[in-house]
C-alpha cells in the first residue's frame, strides 16, 4: 500500500494538456494503481469498475484523474513551472490569423523582432486564418533547436521572419508601476518558484500606494505554492479545507518574511481555476483583499501524484477542498466582490481615488482627440505646474502630453497620441503647485476621462 507522507499534493491546472502519444498503462503496475484508487479516490468507486481495464476505470472517474506516460508527465510539470519549447510569445485568435498579446524578454521571437501586436498570417507557409488558437499552435511550436518561417503582419505592413525554437523559462510572477505609483503583480501560475518571485517583484516595487494582483486566467498550480501566497498577508492563516473520503484535514497558510501591507485588489476571471481559487477564497473570507472581475472556473477537487516505476504517473482526485469558511468551489467558483468587465481599469480607478483625498469630478467622455482644458483658480504659467499634472491611463501608465497656456488661468492638455477608444483615463492635479503670486495650492484633483 502507499503511504500518502510518499505523495506530493497538487492541483492540475485547468488548462487542456494535449496528448501527443497513446498512453500505456498496461506498461505500469496495474494491481498498485488500482489498489491507489480503491484507497485513496475521493468517492468510494463501485468494485465492479475495479475488475476493469485501467482505461476504462479512469474514463469513469472525474476529469482530472489521469494517467500520465513519462513524457506526457515531464510535460504536465513543465507547463506547471512555466518551462517549454518554443518562440516565446502569448496569443490570441483574430480574424486575420494568430495576435501576439505578449512577446516575453529575452525570447527567440523578441529576438527575431517580434512585438505585441504583431499578427501572424501564416506558418512554415500554412495559413493560420481559419486555424483554431489549437490547431495554430501545433504549427508554431516543435523541436528545439528547429524553426519556423512566418509571415507576419506588422505595422500594416507583411515581413517574413524565421525564428528557431528553444528551450524558454518563463516566469511565474511579474509586476509593474502602474500610473499613480500603483503596485500591479501578475501570478501566471502556481509553481515552485512562484513565492520567491513574489518576494522579489513586490519588494521591486516596494513603497507603493495599493496594490493589484492578477490572477486572470491564471489554471493554478501546487499547493504549497497557494498556502505560500496567501502567507504575505498577515490576516490569513488558513488557506483551505479538504475533505477527504474518511477525513477532513485544514492546509494552513505558509507564513513569509515580506508582507503586503496595503490595501490589495485581486483580479479574477472565469479561467482563475483552482491554486487562483484558493487564494481568491480565502482572501475574500479574511476581507484582505477586494475581487473585481467575473466568477472563477469552480475547480474544488485535490489532486495526488503517484509516480509509476516506468517514469509515468497517476494524478488521481483524493478530496474536495472549500475555502476557510467552508464555501463551496467545486462547480461554483468564487464570487467577486464587485463584477466588472475591466477588472484591471475599475481597481485602478478605485485605488487611485482611495489613495490620495483629491477633489474628484464626474467622469468626462470625450472624443480620442480631445484637448482638456484645464480651468485654474488664479493665474499659473503652465511649465510651473507641469510636473503636477499627470494623464494616466487606467490599468496603464502615464500617458505623455504637453502642456500650454490658453490664458493666464487656463491651460491646454494636449495627448502626445490620440486617445484610445477601448480605454479609460485619469488626469490628475496634485497639490504643491504654486501660481504667479507665490500662493501654495493645498488641494489635488481628479478628472475620470471615458473615451468614445
């Protein structure tokens, strides 16, 4: 029999993992994975079903038990910890083929001058216009060490470009400034390395106003990775409940030496699944952060590992899991605390009125072209108060402009680039300017900007 101290806990990502080979689990010990299914699935399984094939057994059982075969294992665990063949880029479909939403640093693509943005039309000279995002990727990943020519849309104009595939490492955490001295932190997934990542982008980022953490589309990960999070905030030391078949055990948060002591924002999505999910309920039941977004995936089943003699494994569910208050994830998911269709804007917004007491005026909509007028109690040379005005763009950062004078109590803001239609925006006046007679203002205002 297995002992469960020999199995390392995990949650399965709630991603699709393609099989590239048919798996043998005749190869494996079959009377050791039976007997692990009999002791240790979540449901008592009839024993009838147990006189099966192993095939046939885990076609019955939930969809996230599985059998691995050793390469399909090494795939599974790579994909956990970010780690691939390929050119290094996210993507999205579009109508005229494969969106680049992200080229990663230091990427074979990034190389080969691929930006965010960019469309790919064709690959190895197969168009990808009717391709599934699927069916598209088994044409841009292969082989390490292989390339793949691409045709590629770029600034409206067609460039052809050939880029090698190689062994990347992603990470699992990063994090920016966003306007207004914002902290935004990215969790991709919950891997090994996931809190040490943590540890060193929030301690980049150290001295700002709030923070907003991203789980969005984030498919999970480990546990420990989960209870490792959920130990940067002080308030919360229970990251979960499982119960087992005959038992019921509580994984307790991991505590870490770097805490987040301002207010957070946490980001969910119907693809925060699983680890995502654990973090989103146990921070929403300590009230330690505030979720914008939409209802998570409902992924409320724990997974065990027992590696197999030949390399393989069998992940197999051993519990249901609830948040600390004993909420139900499983086909439910977590409910934000505030829907929103732009989660990432709406908790900007949010945070920058909370951070600063500023006079905040109704929102504006304007035309992507717009010059603000800036309307001043007392006459102001604009240079003077330039470098307290600031146009933020909402989930972003600051956006350039200039800035002259209409009259002597009226100044022009004037967008570098024109607006764009599918953002909202923030113009911010801060206190300590100072007009033509000396005078210190002592009050900072807030001008919301909806662009149509």
């Amino acid at each position: 029999m297995i002992g469960k101290k020999l199995i390392s806990t995990l949650f399965i990502p709630a991603t699709l993992i393609v099989t590239l080979s048919t798996p043998t689990i005749q190869a494996a010990n079959e009377d050791t994975v039976k007997s692990y299914i009999e002791d240790y699935y979540v449901d008592e399984v009839d024993p009838s079903l147990l006189e099966q094939d192993l095939d046939t057994i885990f076609d019955q059982l939930d969809p996230y038990s599985t059998y691995f075969t050793k390469d399909e294992y090494q795939t599974f665990k790579d994909s956990i910890n970010q780690k691939f063949v390929g050119i290094g880029v996210g993507i999205e479909k579009v109508e005229e083929g494969i969106l680049l939403n992200r080229v990663f640093e230091d990427s074979p693509a990034k190389q080969a001058g691929l930006h965010s943005g960019d469309i790919i039309l064709s690959a190895d000279g197969t168009s990808l216009k009717e391709k599934s995002i699927e069916e598209a990727v088994t044409y841009i990943k292969g082989e390490e060490g292989t390339s793949v020519d691409l045709t590629v849309l770029q600034d409206a104009e067609l460039n052809d470009v050939t880029v090698q595939r190689k062994q990347i490492q992603l990470p699992s955490v990063e994090g920016e400034r966003l306007g207004g001295n914002i902290g935004y932190v990215q969790l991709y997934t919950f891997s090994q390395k996931t809190a040490s990542e943590l540890n060193d982008v929030a301690s980049d980022l150290e001295g700002v106003e709030q923070w907003i953490i991203d789980v969005r589309n984030n498919p999970g990960g480990y546990l420990t990775a989960s209870q490792q999070v959920l130990g940067f905030f002080p308030s919360v030391s229970n990251a979960i409940i499982a119960e087992y078949r005959n038992s019921e055990l509580t994984f307790n948060s991991i505590q870490q030496d770097y805490a987040f002591d301002k207010p957070v924002s946490l980001l969910v999505n119907e693809n925060s699944a699983s680890a995502s999910e654990i973090v989103a309920g146990a921070l929403q039941d300590n009230d330690a952060a505030t979720l914008y977004g939409t209802t998570t995936f409902g992924k409320g089943l724990l997974q065990e590992l027992l590696t197999l003699p030949d390399g393989g494994a069998v992940k197999l569910s051993t519990a249901r899991f609830f948040t600390p208050d004993h909420n139900k994830i499983q086909d439910v998911g977590i409910k934000p605390d505030i829907n929103s269709e732009q989660p990432l804007a709406d908790a900007h917004r949010v945070a920058l009125v909370e951070s600063n007491d500023y006079k905040t005026f109704e929102e504006d909509r304007v035309s992507p072209s717009k010059t603000f007028e800036i309307q001043l109690s007392s006459p102001v040379k604009a240079q003077s108060v330039k470098s307290s005005v600031e146009l933020i763009e909402l989930g972003g950062k600051k956006v350039e402009f200039s800035l002259t004078s209409e009259d002597e109590d009226t100044l022009l803001l004037d967008p570098k680039d024109d607006l764009s239609s599918d953002k909202d925006y923030m113009i911010m006046i801060h206190p300590g300017w100072e007009n033509n007679d000396g005078k210190t203002s002592n009050q900072g205002v807030m001008q919301p900007v909806d662009v149509e």
